[in-house]
C-alpha cells in the first residue's frame, strides 16, 4: 500500500483535507496528515516511510529527503518550488512537481486587494486616488499573470507585461501591450505587479536602478518572493521618494527597518495568497491526483526538477 504524507504548517482547509483523504482511500493510498507541527525534526520523522508527499510552503530539504528512504514524488500545493531542494532530491531519484494555476485567481485577488487598499490610505479616511486609467505593469506573464491582466482590465486599467519567455502576440490576445525590455515596464507603468519566481538570476534584481524608473506616485505589488527584492536598494528608495510606496504578501527582512514610512508599505502577516477556500480545495485535490497519476500511469506532466 502507497503511503502518502500530507506535510502543512498551514494546513489544508477541512473541505478539502476531507476530498484529498476521500481521493487517496479510493485508490487504496494511505494517507497521514502533519499539521501544524512544531518543529522541523516533527516532518523529518513523519516523512521516514512516506512513498509520497504533499506539502504547502514546508521546507523539503536534504535531511527530509535522507528520512525518507521510500520517497519517489513531491508536490508542492502551489505554483513556487524554491521550498524543495530539486538538486538534493534528483540526486535521490525523487520527483518534483508543483501544481500551477491552482491557486492563481487566488493571488490575483489578493494583489488588487492590497493595491485599493494602499492607494485610498490604508483607509485612514483621507482621499485617494482609483486606478482606472492607470497603467498597470506585469512583471512575469505566467498563470497569476494573466488572472492579473484579467481583473486589471475589469478596473478600467492599461496593461503592459514583460515576460522574455512568453510571445508578443499570446499577450496581445489577453489584451496586454507587451514590452521588450523590463526598463521599458518599469519606465511606463505606474503600478506594477511582481510574479518573478526566485532564483539565482532573480534574487535582488528588483533593485533602485530598476524602481526608480517608475513614474511619480509608483506602487510595487510583490505577490512572489521577498528574495527577489534588493532590500538595501528598497530602503533607499523609500528615503529618497516620499510618492513610493510597497504592498507585498510577505514582509522584507527588513520591515523593522521601514517603520518611519508606515503609510506608504503594507505587508501581509504571513504570505496569503492562496489562502482561500477555493485555492486550498484546487490545489490539494490537485496534488492528489498528480500523485495518483505519477504512480498508476507514470505521469510526470508537472515535474520541475
């Protein structure tokens, strides 16, 4: 018999614990679940007789991967892997998948969420500005991307995008403008919407150079990695333009650091966006099935590493 082992420090919302259990029994998988565990070590022991694992934003690393001598898959319940170390577990014969688009929407909400949220004040009561008509730049053209452009387009915003691996015309047929340069992004869009997955060319290269590009009353929307913002570079900028500001779904490192420019940042408590019902029941069911499907049939559609 399969063992599967469902590894969330956040968990799964019960719905769809309930139809990930109902999906494994069907095929006669066992299915264990780690929840909001204490430590690190909790995982690492849990994960020892683990055929499969699904895990949410919990850390798979060489010593998860040591313990677990009959591990083949893990799925990670989201669209970013950077949790997984893909090096340590090709070097164990395990496979890598992630489960993109499941959570997109969820995201995308999230962004413009926290982007009325900050340009009417943090309502503080104040008066703000609407982004109809404004031009909205998204860095990254991937699932979030589009749901992004979609929404954007619902509130009367321009859209541009940048992504080197997607066409001019893919992005034209989603009513973007695209750009050949991430400076050209930069430079012309007053808002822009971060979905750059974290990397070694991609860690800190959202940088002062780049945001300072930005038009007047600029706006960052960072619903992807704080690795990929140079930290240095954004203190800087806050201290040298009092019109930009920072929404994110993660707070910088250096969040303590930004205290005197209150109104013109927000960062999410812990990263949400996908943490919706909707989002939560799509990816788990997901991630089963991928499992399902990698052991009855050899599917390894989704595999990243």
């Amino acid at each position: 018999m399969k063992k599967v082992l469902i590894a969330t420090d956040k968990p799964f919302a019960k719905s769809a614990s309930d139809q990930i259990r109902s999906i494994f029994t069907e095929v006669g998988y066992n299915c264990n679940f780690l929840e909001k565990y204490a430590n690190h070590i909790d995982f690492v022991e849990a994960a020892s007789d683990a055929d499969a694992i699904i895990i949410r934003s919990d850390i798979v690393d060489k010593q998860v991967l040591e313990s677990a001598k009959k591990l083949r898959i893990v799925v990670r319940a989201g669209a970013g892997y950077d949790n997984v170390d893909l090096k340590a577990a090709s070097e164990k014969g395990v496979i890598v998948m992630n489960t993109p688009g499941q959570n997109s929407n969820a995201v995308a909400e999230l962004a413009f969420g926290m982007m009325v949220y900050q340009i009417r004040n943090q309502f503080n009561g104040s008066s703000g500005i609407e982004l109809k008509d404004k031009c909205l730049g998204i860095h990254a053209f991937g699932n979030v991307g589009k749901n992004v452009a979609r929404i954007a387009k619902g509130f009367g915003m321009i859209v541009y995008g940048y992504d080197p691996f997607v066409g001019k015309e893919q992005m034209e047929q989603e009513g973007v403008i695209s750009v050949d340069s991430v400076e050209e992004l930069y430079t012309k869009c007053q808002f822009v919407s971060l979905h750059i997955p974290a990397n070694e060319k991609t860690k800190k290269s959202i940088n002062f150079d780049l945001l300072s590009k930005m038009p007047l009353q600029a706006m960052l929307i960072n619903t992807a990695r704080k690795e990929v913002i140079h930290e240095e570079d954004l203190k800087r900028l806050f201290s040298e333009r009092n019109d930009f500001s920072y929404v994110s779904d993660i707070a910088p490192d250096c969040a303590g650091e930004l205290s005197d420019f209150s109104n013109r940042f927000f960062f999410t408590p812990k990263k949400m966006g996908a943490q919706t019902s909707e989002a939560n029941i799509n990816a788990g069911i997901a991630a089963a099935r991928q499992i399902i499907g990698f052991f009855e049939k050899n599917d390894i559609t989704f595999k990243v590493n």
